[in-house]
C-alpha cells in the first residue's frame, strides 16, 4: 500500500486577488513506503509548494492529501496527526534553530509530540548519530555552529520526530562539496537503516541520482515525469528544453558515445569512474 | 492573519494618482484627514464618502485590496460604535430599557464614528498604495527640510524611514516562514491559555530576531560599500518636481473643502445639545 496518495491537489497563492497565482495544478502522486524519491524541477516549479503538502502546512484548494491510508484534512486531529508523520525539514532550515543548545533544539519536536523524557533523550541521541554529530556539539549553542554543522542540526530536529516520510526541501543548498556529500550520504544512511521512506528536493539532477530510487519531474507547477533514475534520465532532450540538465559525466559519455565510444550510461562521478577503470581492465 | 496588515503595500499600477507629486499626495492626505472630523451632518459625511470612493477609482486599487486593509480595524470600529450606541446620551431617546438607553445621539455618533475611521484607514491606505516607499520618504524628507535649521537630521530620519518601510514585507514572509517551520516540527500555536500561547511564541521570535539582526549588519554592510555616509552633500537620482496635475488636484481639493464647509452650513449639525 502507498504511504503517500495526492490525489488532483491544486493550490493557488493569493487567492482572489490580482496578484493570484496557480503554483501547482493537478498534482497526482503515489508513493511506495521505502522509496526514496527525488524531486527535480526548475525554479519557481512548485517544488517548495507540493512539499508544504504533505504534512498540511498548505491546505490544497482542491484535491486530498493522503498520509498512511487518511485524508490529512479529513478532521482536525488528522492535520496534527500528519505533522508527525511527515517529518518535513525547509529550505535553508538553520534560520529555524531557536534554543539555547544543540540538545533542546532537537528535542524540540519530540517533546511536542508529548514523549516521555527517556524516550526523548533516545530519539536526541539517535538523531544526532544519523546526522553525525558528536556528543560534544550537543551542549553548545546552535548558534557557535558552522552553517554545515547547524544544517545537520535542522535535519536532526526532524529526524528526531522518527516520522514515516521525511521531506527535505533542497538540504545541500549553500553547502561546499563536502558538507553535500555529508548530507546525502547521512539521508542514504538513513533511509536504509531506518527503512522509512524519503523525498528530497534537489536542483542537481547528480545529487538525485546518487540517492534516489525514483524521480519526480516539476514543470510550470505539472508532474512532467514520474519513475526510475534511468527512465527519466534517458529523456535528456525533454529535460532540456524545461531548463534541466542531466548531469555533467552523462553529457560527457553521450559525446564519447556519439565519437564512436560506448562506456555504457551514468549519471554519476563515482559510476563514471568505475567504469572506466572496468574499461581498462583495472577492476575485474 | 498577519498577511493582512498592508501598511507600507504599494500597488504597482498607472493612474492618475500614482502620477501624483508625492509631496502634493502627502499634502493632500493631510487635508483630507481633516475634512473627515470637519463633518456634520450626514451631508457633508456622504460627500466625504463619495470623494473618498471616487479618488479609489481613479487610482486603480482593486477594491478587494482597499476593504483587506480595513479587516485588521475591523473590531476596534464595531468596538467603539457598540460603547457609542449605548453610553452616549442627549438627542431623542430610542430605547429607555432597564439599564439600556440608547438615544439618537448615540446611534449618529456610532455611525459617524465608525465612518470616520474607516475613511481614515482608506485614505491613508490609498497613500502607501500609490506611492513606492522611496518617493514616500522622498516627499516627507523635502517636506520636513526646514527643520534642518533646528539641526534635527531629517535625511538621516528619512532613510531610516524609507528602511523600516522596505523591511515589512521581508519581515512578514520571514514570520510566515519561520512559523511554518516550527509548526512542521509540531508546535502548536493556536491552543493553550495565555501563557502557553506567549511561550509558544519564542520558537518564532528568536529566530526573527537573530536574522533580523544579520540583515541589518548585512545591509549597513552593503551600504559602507556604496560610500553611503548621509547628512549633507547628498544628491537624488530623481528629481521631483510639481507637474499641472498636481495643482489641479489641489483645486480640485480645495472645492471639496469647500463643498463641505456648505453643506456643514446649510443642514446643521447632526447632534443635539
Ligand atoms: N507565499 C507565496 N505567495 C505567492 N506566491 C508564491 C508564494 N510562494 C511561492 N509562490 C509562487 O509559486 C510558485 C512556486 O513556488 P515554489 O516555491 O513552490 O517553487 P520551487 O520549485 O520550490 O522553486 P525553488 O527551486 O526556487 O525553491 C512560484 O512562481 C512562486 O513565485
Ligand atoms: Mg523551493
């Protein structure tokens, strides 16, 4: 059974008024528990807005929402109830943090769901595991954290809620190549030791490849493509011509593929480089 | 709910207001806001309404725009007329209930009260919705020059003015997005007593002003590396100058005036002694 159902969501910003505007229309969405899904779109596709969703922090003009087989807005305790669920982490969510330590802010969220003390410190602790953060950090002020370091944090607090789904809007914005890898590989990490299912928002169609199971294409605020890494990938010219751009070392082997060298299809760097060393007889 | 407060909105249009010298706009405010408490009897009250309505029309503002402006008074206004109706006394009495009395006097002063006010909020609204922040500050900072001779630093109240004005929006999208982000963590802002809900409130204002006070040490920043040092010497790109329109305006104004001191005359004052 699908975790997550949206069925026709619609939702306009500023309803009414001059400046109204459809963000995302008829959105219809299905998705398997444990996938890991990514989410690609051009700027100003309605990412953001599909994502506010998924736990009822926008209420769709038409269209239901379905968490865990209930209608989030089918009565007042189901939109609470989802909030839980579905653990959603914004963009840029170190502009978030408020408490005096590390510790207190990751609590923030279990401590709302009405835990117990024990059962909150457990969470905490697990939580800033995943993340990788260590035990010294969490007596400091979020506030003497690098913006890597308090990215880690943010994640944590939602983490912490243990939710069935987790959504993070654009987690690698901002970060240098390391802090990315660290992110990505830490939501990997996640997702396969906690089996729970995870939608991540990217604008780099590499990132998406590296983790994700499935990939949603957004378009002017439509589903454009919906399915596996590879199925969305081999449309490169449609993706192209709605401001996307497959990744780097897949163009590059299309252009050696077209001089006459076929290493085969990759999306990745690390893919690409084994590869290559599997052509020259390096790996067996 | 805070989406509603529209102070400092400005409403990208072309009209004949919009067009209007912000210096002759801001005059013209000011006489208007006292043409509304020289009214006195339902006369001179309904050409106040009418002109207020037409100078809405001229300026293009969607209505829709104009009536959310007033939601957040909404209450003070029921407020006051409700305390109006039943304290007021003199006229001829309505009611004599008990401990209720309501008299004419009461009723006319409810309703003047509460048109007034809302004309108020309207005509100020039609300001900040014709004229950008900058032409704002611009128009009072030439207007309040001449206090310069009393060293008050009038360029530099302007700017801080003009920032303060510029910064309510950000400001709004920032609560809205922090408040978003703590409600996805489970916070509950709408259930609890008063102090359960002043607490749930620090999730929310901590953040604000910490980035709050990033923006503005960004901003001096940004303003360091453009020279920008204020006080004299200080040019604009944009001159302003007074065009025909704008003297039309303030004739068409002074006529309104006028038909109001007439009208005052000839039907006397709504309220008895
Ligand atoms: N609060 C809002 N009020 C009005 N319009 C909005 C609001 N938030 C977003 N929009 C508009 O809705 C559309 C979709 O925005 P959204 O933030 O969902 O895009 P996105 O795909 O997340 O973009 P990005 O990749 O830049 O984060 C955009 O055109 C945007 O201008
Ligand atoms: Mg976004």
């Amino acid at each position: 059974m699908p975790v997550l159902v949206l069925d026709g969501v619609t939702h306009l910003y500023n309803k009414g008024l001059p400046t109204e505007k459809k963000a995302i229309e008829n959105i219809n969405l299905s998705v398997e528990k444990g996938e890991l899904v990514g989410i690609i779109g051009h700027t100003g596709s309605g990412k953001s807005t599909l994502m506010q969703h998924l736990n009822g922090i926008l209420k769709p003009d038409t269209g239901t929402v379905i968490v865990d087989g209930a209608d989030i807005w089918g009565n007042k305790k189901a939109v609470r109830e989802a909030r839980f669920k579905v653990g959603l982490c914004f963009q840029y969510p170190e502009y978030q943090l408020f408490e005096e330590t590390v510790y207190k802010d990751i609590a923030f969220g279990p401590k709302n769901m009405g835990l117990r003390d024990n059962e909150v410190n457990k969470r905490v602790l697990r939580a800033a595991d995943y993340v990788g953060l260590s035990r010294e950090l969490l007596d400091k002020s979020p506030f003497d954290l690098s913006g890597g370091e308090k990215r880690r944090v943010a994640i944590a607090g939602v983490i912490a809620m243990e939710p069935k789904v987790l959504v993070l809007d654009e987690p690698t914005a901002g970060l240098d190549p390391r802090g990315r890898d660290k992110i990505l590989d830490m939501i990997k990490n996640y997702r396969e030791a906690t089996e729970s299912t995870v939608l991540l928002v990217s604008h780099s169609m590499e990132d998406v490849a590296r983790v994700a199971s499935k990939v949603l294409v957004m378009n002017k605020g439509k589903v454009e493509m919906f399915g596996t890494v590879e199925e969305v990938y081999a449309h490169s010219g449609e993706l192209r011509k709605i401001g996307l751009n497959v990744p780097q070392v897949s163009k590059v082997f299309e252009i050696l593929k077209s001089k006459g060298l076929d290493l085969g299809t990759v999306y990745t760097v690390d893919k690409a480089a084994q590869l290559i060393l599997e052509r020259g007889g390096a790996v067996k | 709910m805070i989406r509603d407060i529209t102070i400092g909105q400005y409403f990208n249009s072309t009209s004949p207001v919009h067009r209007l010298d912000a210096r002759m706009k801001i005059i013209l405010t000011l006489i208007f806001i006292i043409s509304i408490f020289l009214c006195k009897n339902f006369a001179s009250l309904g050409l106040m309404v009418a002109f207020a309505f037409f100078i809405v029309l001229l300026s293009k503002v969607p209505l829709k725009m104009v009536l959310k402006s007033m939601k957040p008074i909404a209450i003070i206004v029921v407020f006051t007329s409700l305390l109006n109706i039943f304290y007021i006394r003199g006229g001829t009495p309505l009611i004599d209930w008990k401990f209720i009395h309501i008299t004419s006097n009461g009723i006319f002063t409810a309703l003047f009260m509460a048109v007034r006010i809302a004309s108020l909020v309207v005509v100020s609204s039609m300001l900040t919705y014709t004229t950008t922040p900058t032409m704002l500050t611009d128009g009072l900072e030439k207007l309040l020059s001449p206090l310069k001779l009393f060293k008050i630093p009038v360029a530099t109240l302007a700017m801080m003015m003009t920032l303060a004005l510029r910064f309510i929006p950000t400001l709004v999208d920032e609560i809205d997005r922090i408040t978003n982000a703590q409600k996805a963590r489970g916070a509950n802002l709408d259930d609890g007593n008063f102090i359960q809900r002043v607490k749930a409130l620090v999730p929310i204002i901590v953040p604000l002003f910490i980035s709050s006070i990033r923006r503005a040490y960004e901003l001096a920043d940004a303003m360091d590396c453009r020279c920008y040092t204020g006080g004299p010497g200080r040019t604009r790109m944009k001159q302003m100058k007074f065009h025909a329109s704008d003297f039309v305006s303030l004739g068409i104004m002074a006529i309104f005036i006028a038909g109001i001191v007439v009208l005052n005359h000839f039907f006397g004052a709504v309220l008895v002694k």
